[in-house]
C-alpha cells in the first residue's frame, strides 16, 4: 500500500500544498519548524481519524481560519481508496471515504494502513502501561473492526461498572453487577484474544528487527502480563469467573481492577527489564523495532505493508543503525522527515526529496 498525494489547506502552517509522493523511499527535509512533522502527520490521521499530536481536533486547523482539510488517495491491493477530513475550529470534524461521508471513525479504519514513528515514541518502552495499551489498541483498530468496536463497547460497560461500585449501598451493588458483567466478559474476551494473537505473531519479529538494529549483541523478548488464552468462548468464561473472585475486592475499591484495560507489555533485553535497566539508546531502538516488527504484521494479515512514517528518526541513530533503518524499509513506503539530510546514507537508493520551508514545498528532487 501507498499514499500516492496528499492535498492539505489551512492544515497547522501550510495554507495550501500538495504532494505526489514515491511508492517508496520519500524524504521531507527542511530547517526545523517549517511543516515536514505537519505534513506526516495529516497522512497518519487519514488512516486513523487520530492524530499523534494533538488531543483536540481543532489545533490542527491553521491560526486565524476556521476551517481545514486534508485528504490523500492511496493505492493498495483492491485498488484506489480515498480519503478526506474536513476540520473546524469549533473542534468538529467530517470525513469522507471515497466522497461519501461516513459517521463513524470506525469507518475511516483500515481503508489506508500506516504506521507512526517518532522521537516521542520512546514512551512506548519508558513509560506507563497507558502507552503500551494505545500502541496496541491503535494498530489493532486498524486491522480489525471487530475489534475496534469491540474496544468502544468495552470501555463504555467498563465506566458503567465503575459508576455501579461506587454506589454507596452494596444491595444495589449485588442486585446489578451481573449485567455489566456479562457484556464487560464478552467484549474483553474480544480485546484479549486479538491482543494474544497480536503479540504472539510480533514478538519474534521485534526480537529479529532488534538484533539486525542492534548488531545481535542484545536479545530483546517481549511478555504480556495477561493470563487469558484460549477461544473466546474460554476467555470469557475466566474473566466472568475472576470478575465474580474481584468483586468484594472491587466494591472496596470503587473500580474493576482486572480486565483487558489493565493489560501490559514486558520488553526484556539480556534478561533485564528495559524500562529499568535499558539506556535511552537501547529503549529507542526496541521502540523502532517494535514498529518494524508492526509494518510486518500488516503484511502477514493483510498481504501489503502500510505507509511507515517514521518522523525525525535518523538524528538518532549512529550512521550504522541510519543504513540498517533504511535497507529495511526498501520494500515498504517509507515517509522520512529530517533536518539533516544526510546524503550517504542513502548512496545507492531511490528516493524522492521534498524540501519543506515555511508551509510551503520549496523544490522536489
């Protein structure tokens, strides 16, 4: 799959531009703060309806105008698929599949796959589970609806659950908590077995991204701290039956303490938990791993790798790691930004170069 353009107005500081992107290696290079971020940015929300840089929808709309729009056509193994979104600072937004308006997020998912790489990236390995859970709940939705509904219903019966144990009399409690119950076991066996399978096919294939970034002198292993395997059927016999042993546990609580929304990933390197003992260095390079390793599931599930966007990376990593990165992602597209362009790494390949100034392509080579 690859975005084949991608047309942006009053979208953060571009007023308006368009790009006609190579189905392989693109570079977008340009002094710092001059739109390269924005403009990769704006492709990854066409795949997902998500931005990973801002929490509200209107930020993204260009200072002093009211509306804002991006849209791109992609070309995968069914052939064409557009996609549109037209933002406005009252923060609402519509978005087109194919110029027909849809409703629903939920509807953009899977139509253009991508997957976002950058420097901010790092929290996936050094911070909370919260991060983890978002890494793997954002590439799930897009390889499965199912499971993307399956994560709104959940965390909706969830919130209900949690109102119900803060009820102050426990009858009420007692009387009621066997119907929040059975829907939060059903949607989170969903969650949990596609979270298994997810991890189980990943995980051998970060260990051997890791190795190729890391010259094998690190062994990276991946662990979930979920108990769950089975069919759905079984996963949701066991969380009904650890639901009921919570319960008095819960009710003193005031919040469901088990569950999929509680789930979290180990990444082990040499035997030692990374988030404690790894350097910054040894965490960015498990974080792009994993990524890598990501662009390969999409290929296992779906026959096609997604757009991999991978935003000032190459500024840190040794020239090694630069030219391990990029021979790696030769049969992908492959959206670069960077400062720096740094020529000799890319000796010998086929790229296409955007220089970026100011909102504005300044020249195409």
């Amino acid at each position: 799959m690859f975005v084949k353009n991608l047309y942006l107005k009053n979208f953060r500081n571009y007023t308006e531009e368009s790009f006609d992107f190579d189905s392989g290696i693109n570079i977008l290079t340009g002094a710092n703060a001059q739109g390269k971020t924005n403009a990769v940015e704006a492709v990854f929300f066409l795949c997902t309806g998500y931005s990973p840089r801002a929490n509200k929808d209107k930020l993204v709309v260009k200072q002093g105008e009211n509306v804002g729009e991006i849209s791109s056509v992609a070309n995968g193994v069914y052939g064409d698929v557009s996609a549109k979104i037209i933002f406005n600072a009252n923060d609402k937004k519509r978005i087109f599949v194919n110029g027909l308006e849809i409703l629903k997020v939920g509807e953009l998912l899977g139509n253009i796959h991508s997957v976002f790489f950058n420097p901010s990236e790092l929290k996936l390995v050094q911070e909370s589970p919260e991060d983890r859970r978002r890494f793997m709940n954002i590439s799930l939705s897009q390889m499965s609806k199912n499971y993307f509904y399956a994560l709104v219903r959940y965390n909706k019966i969830l919130e209900e659950r949690n109102n119900l144990l803060k009820e102050s009399s426990p009858q009420l409690i007692l009387d009621t908590i066997s119907i929040w119950d059975e829907q939060f076991a059903k949607y989170a066996s969903v969650i949990i077995k596609e979270r298994n399978e997810f991890l189980s096919n990943l995980a051998p294939i970060a260990q051997e991204k890791h190795s190729l970034l890391s010259n094998g002198r690190e062994i990276l292993t991946m662990k979930t701290e979920s108990d769950y395997s089975g069919d759905l059927s079984e996963i949701e016999d066991a969380v009904k039956k650890e639901l009921k042993l919570s319960l008095s546990k819960d009710m003193k609580l005031g919040y469901t303490s088990i569950g999929p929304h509680r789930d979290d990933i180990k990444f082990i390197l040499n035997g030692e938990d990374a988030r404690v003992f790894g350097s910054q260095g040894q965490q960015r390079t498990i974080a792009l791993a994993i990524k890598l390793a990501e662009t390969e599931s999409f290929f296992n599930r779906f026959g096609e790798y997604p757009v991999l966007i991978l935003d000032d990376v190459l500024s840190e990593l040794d020239r090694d790691r630069q030219k391990k990165l990029i021979s790696s992602v030769e049969k992908m597209q492959t959206l670069f930004t960077t400062a720096d362009f740094y020529k000799p790494v890319f000796k010998g390949k086929d790229y296409k170069k955007f220089i970026i100034e100011n909102g504005k392509i300044k020249s195409v080579k």
